[in-house]
C-alpha cells in the first residue's frame, strides 16, 4: 500500500537524486523493471549498467537520469527503510508509484498535490489516517495539508 505524509518529515531523504548518485547499485540498472521505468519516465534505453542511451543526451551514466526515474528506482530497489520525497518525481511517475505500492509498502512524502489520475487506487494519507480511492476522494483530503 501507498502511504503519503503531505508536507516534510525530519527524517525524510528530501533530496532523492544526490542519495541515488552515493547508493545506487549497478544492478538495480539493469533490472527490468527500472528499464521499464526509464524506457516509459525518460524515453530511455539502458545498454548496460553504465550507459543509458538518452535521445535528447546521448549516452548518459545512471547519474544523468531524471530525479524521477532516480526516486522510482530508490523506491524499488533501496532497502534502507527510507522516506523519500515523493515531488522529486513528476506526474508522469505517480502510476509506477502506484504500481510499487502494488506489491510491498511503501511510504513517501509530497510537498504538491500529485496527480494519481481518476483511479481506482489505494492510499493512505498519513496526516489523518484516511484511505483514499480516488482522484475526488485523493484532492479532499490533501487541500488542508498543502
């Protein structure tokens, strides 16, 4: 499940992409489902665990990809038990984020009102405990909170 604490948290990693660049494994790379997310968030191909093939960059190393590919991959891949900033990702990654939480728990924090499209989906706003399953549900509980 998708859990969102809207606003900071002390303890959050507010900045995903420099974490990323310190942590990041090779392999997470060449995973399939972080080539799914830079192929879809990036227009992206990954040759190996170095070189990414960007149409607008040329050959890029992981460090170059998007924040939001970089917080996607962090939030699939990273096992610290860290919160990470959500609005280091565009809207174009709230359906991954979505897809993540599909299959394990997951807990960021957003400082904007992401877009997570009309829905059916399931999350839990932290700040007041309510489960939202869609777009209307998802705007009126976040209003107060951003």
């Amino acid at each position: 499940m998708l859990k969102v604490y809207m606003g900071g948290l002390e303890n959050e990693i507010y900045n995903p992409d420099m974490y990323f660049n310190n942590q990041y494994e090779d392999e997470w790379i060449t995973d399939e489902l972080a080539k799914a997310m830079i192929a879809d968030v990036d227009k992206s191909v990954v040759i190996s665990s170095h070189v990414i093939d960007s149409p607008v960059l040329g050959a890029i190393t992981p460090k170059e990809l998007s924040g939001g590919v970089k917080t996607l991959m962090l939030l699939a891949f990273d096992t610290s038990g860290n919160i990470f900033n959500g609005s280091a990702c565009g809207d174009n990654c709230a359906k991954w984020i979505l897809k993540l939480a599909e299959d394990k728990d997951i807990t960021i924090t957003l400082h904007h009102g992401m877009r997570f499209g009309a829905g059916p989906f399931e999350i839990e706003i932290l700040n007041n405990g309510k489960i939202v399953r869609n777009r209307h549900e998802w705007l009126e509980n976040i209003y107060n909170f951003i």
